[in-house]
C-alpha cells in the first residue's frame, strides 16, 4: 500500500476522532446546562407556590385584623353611646330630684306651721345617686379628661340645698356598726342588718292645757 494514503486515512480518522471527542463535550455540557436550567425551573416554581401561600396568608390575617379593628370600633362607639345616655339620665334625675327636693321642704314646712311633728326623710336614692354623680367627677379626673363640676353638670340641680339636707343630722345618722349612712328611723342598716337606734326620737307632743 502507498504510504502517503494511509498517512492520509490516519490522520482524516485523528481529525475524527478529535471532532467526536469535541462534539461529545459539547454535548455533556449542553446536558449539565439543561439539567441547571431544569432544576431552577423546579426551585422557581417551588419559589412561585410559597409566594402565592405567603400572600394568600397575609390577606386572611389582614382581613382578621380588619374585622378585629372593626369590632372595637363597633365596641368604642356603643361606649360612647352608653356613656352619653348614662349622662342624661343623670341629668333627667337630677330635674326629678330638684322636683322631689323642692316638694319634700314645701311639704315639710307646711307640716312644722302646722305643728305636726312629722317630716319627710331624704330618700335612700338621693345618698346612692350623690354617690354615684361623685364617682363619675373621679373616674374622669383619672382618665385626664375635662371635670365638668355637678353644679356644672347639672345647672338645674339645686345642689346646695341637696348637700344641706344631706348634712343635716335630723336626717340621717351613721351605723354605730359599719358607720354606713342610713335613715335616721332606720330598725335595721341596710348594709350589715344590725340593729340601730334612733337618733332623733319622736318628741311626744305637750297637750295644751285648756284655758
């Protein structure tokens, strides 16, 4: 055979085998390519499904917050509205006080011009709503808020004469048990059920001498 052919086939089949080699790298890389562009594919949608969790999530607890938001508002305003109609029975009992106030002393001094050794007691709701108008000044001295004073509060409620009459000792006394404020004819405290005297027993009236 002449030795200048097979030199020829030797190397064409050395090109060959370069150009298959080169080729097969390629293609393993291409391959490794391909299988990383698949795998961040996965992980992208892995990625996408977990946003679409997060987000869904943040909507269902802002839409709890919403609702809760609104349920104290809800709660605020029917506070308020209670707090406002609290105040104006107050006052309407204040009117009705200053009505039974003005009735009792008319009555009463009726009953001394005509000798009639009977008065009317202050009632039991006078003391406890008294009580009650005072809590009200404090609990809003405690929240900081503006203290409107009774007299302020209620500008038809006659307050001086209804702290004399609760001052005055003909009308009611202390428990000598649990000092509580009780009717002067009291039998009982109404607060401890002990029994209590009268502080101011009925005088019995001098009969008139003939002339």
């Amino acid at each position: 055979m002449d030795l200048q052919y097979l030199t020829t086939q030797l190397e064409t089949i050395s090109s060959v085998k370069n150009s298959l080699l080169s080729y097969d790298k390629i293609r393993r890389e291409i391959e490794e390519e391909f299988r990383q562009i698949e795998l961040q594919n996965e992980f992208l949608e892995k990625c996408k499904f977990m946003e679409k969790s997060l987000e869904e999530e943040r909507k269902n607890h802002a839409e709890e917050l919403r609702l809760i938001n609104q349920d104290i508002n809800t709660l605020e305003d029917m506070m308020k509205n209670l707090r406002n109609e609290k105040e104006t029975q107050q006052r309407k009992c204040a009117l009705v006080l200053e009505s039974l106030q003005s009735t009792r002393e008319a009555a009463n001094a009726s009953m001394t011009a005509a000798e009639i050794d009977e008065q009317f007691e202050i009632l039991e709701e006078e003391v406890k709503i008294a009580q009650m108008n005072l809590v009200t000044e404090e609990s809003r001295s405690q929240n900081s808020l503006p203290v409107f004073p009774l007299q302020q509060l209620l500008p038809f409620f006659k307050t001086p004469q209804f702290n004399r009459s609760l001052e005055q000792p003909s009308r009611v006394k202390k428990c000598e048990n649990c000092e509580a404020w009780i009717h002067r004819n009291a039998p009982t405290c109404s607060q401890c059920k002990t029994k209590s005297r009268s502080k101011n027993p009925k005088r019995r009236k001098n009969k008139k001498e003939p002339p």
